[in-house]
C-alpha cells in the first residue's frame, strides 16, 4: 500500500467517524426535542401561536372572513377556546392565505389540530432538507454524508420553537429549497415563484434580502415568477375575504411590531434594542443596516449572475442577510437556514474531493452551523435590552460574511475536478497528487483549467 493509498484510508475511516457523530449528536436532539413537545400541556396547545391561525379560519368559516384582523373579534374566539382562567394575547397577523390554509384543521379540537399542524410543518422542514440535500453538488459515492447533513440541518434549535409554537417556517424552508433546485436546474421562473408561495403565504417579510438578490441577478423570469405568486396570492385573499381584509394586514403586520418587544427579536432591530432599549436611535440604526443588508442581498445575487458554482455560497448568505434585515424575527424563522446548511455543505464536499465529507471545508460548515444553533438556543426567551444583547444577529452577520468570501476564492473548483478524476484513475497516487495539485494552484497556474 503507498503512502497516498494509507492517508486516504484514514482520511475515509476518519471522516466516517466524524458522520457518526454528528448523526448521534442529530438524532439526540431530535429526541429532545419531541419529548418537550408531547410534554405540551393541554391548556398550553390551545394558546400556541397557531391558534391565531385557528381561530382566524374559525371566523372565516363561518363566512365572516372579512372580519379576521378585528381584534375584538378574535380576542372573542379566542377566549372561547382557551381552558378556563388561561388568557393570551394573541392577534392574528400573518397574511389571510395562512387562514385559508388552516381551515381544514378546525374540524379538529383545538389541541388536535396543534399537534398536527406541527407534525404538518415538520414534514415540510424535512422536505425541503430533502429536497436540498438532492439538488446539491454532493460529489460521487456521498449517499451517506448527504443524509448526515440532512439529519444535522432539521436537528438544528430553531426546529424547537417551531414545534413548540406551531409556526409556518417549514413551508418557508421547503419554498427556499425548491427556488434553490429551480436556479441549480436552470429554471429562474420557478425559483421566483416558489420563493413568492413559499414565503409569501405566511412570512413575506422574511423574503425582503431574496428579492433584493434575485434583482442583483438580473433575472427577469425570476421576477416574473415572484411577480405571478404574488399577483396570484393576493387574488386568492381577495376572493376568500375581500379587498379590506386583505389590506387589513399591512396594519396587522405594523401591530406585530408593536405588540412584540424589539429586544426580543432576533434581526438588526433586536441587536439595537437590546444595547439601547427601543426607541428612535435603535430605529434607526436598524433601518439603516436594513438599507445596506438588502444592498448586500443584491450585490450577491450580482456575484452570482453567470456563476453556477457561487449559487449556493451566494444565495445562502443572501437568506442569511434577509432574515436579518427583517423587521420582526424570532428564533423559529431561523429554520429557513437549513436547506442552505445542507446544499452548502455539499459545495464543501465538492471542494474537498477526493477526501470524503467532512473534510476540510466541510468540517468548517459543520463547525459554524453548530455554532449558530448555540447562539439560537442562547437568545431563545431572552428579551433583556442589557449587554450582550442579542446574539443571534452577530452569528448571521458572521454567517454572510464567510460565505461573501468564499465564493470570491478561485482556484477551488479547479482543484475538485482534478482531484476527482485522480481519485477514479488506478495509475495516480492520489495523495501525491493532491499535494502536486495544491503545489501548482498555489502557484497561480490554475488559470489554465478553470471554466
């Protein structure tokens, strides 16, 4: 056995170990995390966050939709299906398609439907996982690591909040992944229009940076897409429950922020008022960095324009960017990230081939997301305007600024391709290979084969 063949055996048998783990560390949490969630009690389900959801299909079953942003209506619903003495504040203020969409669940007891509409939400969390995990630029002979990947993005600590809470950021996550596979595929009008549905039916304020990269692409079927998703929710609201109510959440969404403490929220604004307390200053420093976060978005998506290899660098520094220039986010939005854990990990196997994954690369994607799972279960109930402040927005600032640099570095793609081909061909050592390849990119000379 060469000295070429040795390092790649234990190159292989190290990076197996390392999948071990982090498929262990995945499936613990994952354990926990549906403990804690059967352990919701029944009074607790009834006064989720999604039942404002239930309560706004109540009212527009009923055939009185035009009336689910009244808050005297709903605060009169609500309490009807709460247990005695248990009291919420909870107004309706996602767009009127959130309600359209939950209104086969009010066929259920109130706590029957949280506990599927969380399961509901899971499974779109998954599959868009999934669906990221299969468009990605994994290299030959990596099944396993992909679905490593996989398991580690959904056990990430949003996915927590989003169960306990009975959010809609599983449909957000799944429309990212499947603009993602859209734009990998070469389809710009379906990537535009799966980020409009996506995000548009519940949280369009979280897609303020991927329309911004979308634009910096310059990719007008892309916009076209956004543009018909958006055209086409907003006539199905109008139709569902009037032209009124569905102007009514533009004013809903501005008492969201009011009704919500800034130093809870984990964008730009948070970071504010959790070192100034809320006010003008804090305002305006948030919308100020809102301004050059969304001109960050489209710098990137301009960087990407005619790049197919910087798409996943890019655009998933762009979601990073957007949730962060959101005005009002909290932690389980941050589950919208893990499709773009999954695909960017697979640019990093790519990058590190003919080593299995983790490797290098990889082992830095792994690194930063566990890294911000820490800081998202850190800032989970924390709302103290007092140092540190939160924490959140430092890891997504972070988050952007690698990923805005490594997809400024030449010379990787190159040094995969002819690494892959050493790793198939019987007559190279392949460990002196790399080190002769690294040698001559180094050098600079990688201009000769690159696209």
């Amino acid at each position: 056995m060469t000295v070429g063949e040795t390092r790649s055996t234990l190159s292989r048998r190290r990076a197996a170990e390392m999948r071990l783990v982090v498929a262990a560390i995945a499936l613990a949490a994952l354990i926990v995390y549906a403990v804690l969630w059967l352990q919701v009690s029944p009074a607790r389900e009834r006064g989720t966050d999604f039942s404002a959801s239930y309560v706004a299909a109540l009212v527009v079953r009923e055939g009185d939709g035009g009336q689910i942003y009244n808050q005297g209506v709903e605060a009169a619903k609500h309490a009807a299906i709460l247990l005695p003495g248990y009291r919420v504040n909870l107004p309706f203020i996602t767009p009127p398609t959130t309600a359209l969409l939950a209104i086969p669940l009010t066929f259920l007891d109130p706590g029957a439907a949280f506990r599927l509409f969380s399961i509901l939400q899971l499974l779109l969390l998954v599959a868009g996982v999934a669906v990221a995990a299969r468009a990605g630029p994994w290299p030959g002979g990596s099944r396993s690591a992909r679905w490593v990947a996989a398991a580690a993005a959904v056990a990430g600590s949003a996915t927590l909040p989003l169960l306990l809470l009975g959010q809609w950021d599983g449909l957000c996550a799944l429309g990212l992944a499947l603009a993602y596979t859209s734009w990998r595929r070469d389809r710009p009008f379906s990537a535009g229009l799966w980020l409009a549905l996506g995000f548009g039916i519940a949280k369009p304020h979280l897609a303020i940076g991927l329309l911004a990269f979308a634009i910096g692409r310059r990719d007008r079927r892309a916009l076209l897409g956004m543009v018909t998703g958006a055209v086409a929710l907003i006539a199905v609201s109008v139709v569902a429950v009037g032209p009124s109510a569905t102007l009514g959440f533009l004013g809903a969404s501005s008492f969201a922020l009011g009704n919500t403490p800034a130093a809870s929220t984990l964008g730009l604004l948070g970071l504010a008022a959790s070192w100034l307390g809320s006010g003008s200053a804090a305002t305006g420093i948030a919308i100020a960095g809102g301004v050059l976060g969304i001109a960050a978005c489209g710098l990137l998506g301009w960087r990407s324009h005619g790049h197919p290899d910087r798409l996943e660098a890019t655009l998933a520094a762009a979601a990073a960017l957007s949730l962060l220039v959101a005005p009002h986010l909290l932690a389980h939005d941050l589950v919208v990230l893990a499709p773009a854990f999954v695909w960017v990990a697979a640019r990093a196997a790519h990058i590190d081939v003919p080593h299995p994954w983790p490797g290098r690369a990889g082992m830095y994607v792994v690194v930063g997301w566990l890294a911000l799972a820490l800081l998202i279960a850190l800032d989970i109930g924390a709302g103290a305007p007092a140092p540190p402040g939160r924490l959140v927005p430092w890891g997504l600032m972070a988050v952007a600024a690698v990923l805005a640099v490594w997809q400024g570095r030449r010379g990787e793609e190159p040094r995969a391709k002819l690494a892959e081909v050493a790793a198939h061909d019987p007559h190279i050592d392949r460990g002196a290979f790399r080190a002769d390849l690294d040698r001559v990119v180094d050098q600079g000379l990688e201009r000769g084969i690159s696209e």
